[in-house]
C-alpha cells in the first residue's frame, strides 16, 4: 500500500489534507489554522514531495518518515513546516483509522469515551461583567465545570488590557461563577516576573488555578521565577514546537503544566512525544487547543492515551460569531457537549466528516503519482 495522492483543501484559516492510497483508501487532516493558504505552499513544496509514494505498513509506523522531512528540510527548522507536517501526520492517523476500523484514539493507546472540558475564551476586549453573562450561561444551560479568562493584554509589556481589568474580572469570575468551578487564566505572555508574581499572588486569593504563559514564552528563566515564587500551577509551551526547546524547559522545569498544541507541534507523534517527556518527570499535559477545528478533535483523541492527561480539554467558547471562519467546516456537530464532557466515540479515525459545501469554495491542490 502505498500513498498516491495528495490533496489539499484551503482558504487563509484553514487547510485540509486528503490522502488516497493505490488501494482506494483515503484519511483526511488538517493543517495548523491561520495563514494556512502559506502553510499550503510550503505542503506541497516541502512536505508531499517526500510523501508521494510512500510505503505504508499495515499498522500505524510512520513517525521516522516525519523525522526525515525534517531532516531533509533541516535548513528550515520552525512553525511552518511543521504546520505543514501537521497536515500529514493527521491525514494518516484518519487513514489508519479509517482501514483499522478504530477512532485514532485506540490506535495511539487510549479509547472513547467522555473527555471533561474546560470552556477557554479567546477574549479580552470584553467587560469582566459581560465574561461573567457569559461564563454562567455555560456554567448553567452546558454544565462547563472550568473556564479559562484573560489577563493582562497579549505580549502586552505589562500593561492590561485597560486600566485595573485584569483584578476586576479575577474578583468578578470568583463571586458570579462560584468555589465549584475552576478558574483558569492566561497572560499570553504580558508581564515581568514581579506584575506576574504580584498578580499571582492576588489571584491565588481569589482561588485561581492555573495561570498560563505568564511571562514572554521565550524568556524561561523569568517564567521560571514565576512558577518558583507562587503556588498556583504556571502552565506554558503552546508555541514550542521545537524539541531541543522542549528538553530544555523540561530539565529546567520552567512550568507546572505543559501545554504542546497538536497542530504547531508537526502532529500526534511529536506531541506524544512531548508528553511522554513530561511525563517521565511527573508533569500534567493539557495540551493547547485554541479553535473549533480539528485541532480539539484531535486533541480529544490525544488525551485518552496519555497517563499525563491534564484535568481537562481546552475547549473555545467562541461561535462563527467571533470567528466566521469556524462556520460549517463539518457534518453534524462534532463538538456536542453534555454536562460539561465531549466524548470520543467509536468511529473510525478522527470520526468527523468534512462539508462537501465546505470543500467546494476552498482553493484546491494536488500532488500525486504521475
Ligand atoms: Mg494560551
């Protein structure tokens, strides 16, 4: 069996991978969101040449053939390329799936079932008064049990969004949602070590556990000094694709929790790579899952197969209303939530159908066997 066709599906958010063998069989994935029509070239400059025509195993064996793209395109280490890899790795655990009549889930160690979610909100420009509305409607009509909210403003150099926000909607979030509910934050890399311990410690009163990318990301050692100097779980990593980064924040114990995103790390094998890492030195994996494509999907699947799982998925609260590009991307709705769990169910691969409407307006590419 072999792969002999190689196309792609995209538009500036989103790309679709769909792989089709010698023998008919066919698994689709996706690339990592946004920018996506660029991380397309590069797919099919940089990733299918190497693809087309491989030999597959009867099982799932194909993380050295990852490894070797890598290394054949070793003078372009970084975000796109494994963006692109992303959409390979995804499409032949769909494909694996698909032929071995198993959700992606049991083939990497895990199983279905019910997944617990933590409902993530992507907003900052939003007053803590009507995060709260919100946060409860969920609380109340979906059962979310955890939310994560924003602090501070994205790499913001220390200053909040606007003027005290940051305090006002930790106060608000832990009167109007209740000791019963988790409360998250992330800073998306906003302060110094002394605003994020300062802000740390208000919060640590306010019964928050887990605060997120306190720091800028790549500055370690000041995340470090966070995570050292509070109690509250400093959590990070989501940008950090590259392994050799991983081993060192890992030996460093920079963070309390990691956070490796399926899609900006290249795919499953190289996020269940990360997480084994972590795990050997007892640290929780809550991976990054920012959007409702395929990233959670396969995030869902992901963890049920690790020991390390964190306490829950990172799910988006945001609707096609905050981003039209989500709308109709799959048949049905794969990301029903009952009583604050999604589950994995027993379809084969990623058990998600893409829209055929969907497909049809985006840009189209093939590489295949001539
Ligand atoms: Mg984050």
């Amino acid at each position: 069996m072999k792969i002999k066709k190689i196309e792609t599906f995209s538009n500036q958010y989103l790309s679709f991978v769909k792989l089709t063998t010698d023998r008919g069989d066919v698994g689709w994935g996706q690339m990592s969101t946004y920018h996506a029509d660029i991380t397309t070239q590069i797919f099919h400059r940089q990733v299918a040449p190497y693809s087309i025509g491989l030999k597959l195993q009867e099982q799932p064996n194909f993380a050295d053939h990852l490894q070797l793209i890598i290394e054949k395109e070793h003078k372009f280490p970084g975000s796109y390329l494994l963006r692109a890899i992303a959409g390979l790795d995804t499409a032949l655990w769909d494909l694996y799936g698909r032929l071995l009549e198993k959700p992606v889930a049991s083939l990497i160690g895990g199983k279905p079932g019910k997944v617990k979610i933590y409902g993530s909100s992507m907003r900052r420009d939003i007053s803590p008064q009507d995060e709260s509305l919100r946060l409860c409607k969920l609380r109340d009509e979906l059962g979310i049990s955890a939310f994560k909210f924003r602090v501070g403003a994205e790499c913001g150099r220390d200053k909040d969004e606007w003027e005290g926000r940051s305090e006002d909607i930790v106060k608000v979030l832990a009167k109007d949602l209740g000791a019963d509910v988790q409360r998250l934050v992330d800073g998306n890399s906003c302060f110094s070590p002394e605003k994020a311990i300062a802000l740390g410690n208000y919060m640590q009163d306010y019964g928050v556990s887990h605060f997120e990318e306190p720091c800028p990301y790549w500055e370690h050692n000041q995340t470090k000094l966070v995570k050292d100097a509070l109690d509250i779980d400093v959590a990070g990593g989501e940008q950090d694709c590259d392994m050799s980064t991983w081993k060192s924040t890992l030996e460093k114990k920079v963070v309390d929790i990691v956070q490796p995103d399926v899609m900006y790390m290249g795919g499953i094998y190289r996020t269940l790579k990360v997480a084994s890492m972590a795990n050997e030195i007892g640290l929780p994996c809550t991976p990054h899952a920012a959007n409702l494509s395929l990233v959670t999907i396969c995030t869902k699947h992901l963890l049920t197969a690790i020991p390390n799982a964190g306490k829950y998925l990172e799910f988006s609260i945001e609707d096609e209303t905050y981003y039209p590009w989500q709308k109709d991307i799959f048949n049905g709705n794969p990301f029903e939530v009952i009583d604050g769990f999604v589950e994995v169910t027993t379809d084969p691969g990623w058990g998600v159908e893409i829209n055929l409407d969907w497909l049809e307006n985006s840009d189209y590419r093939v590489t295949e066997i001539n």
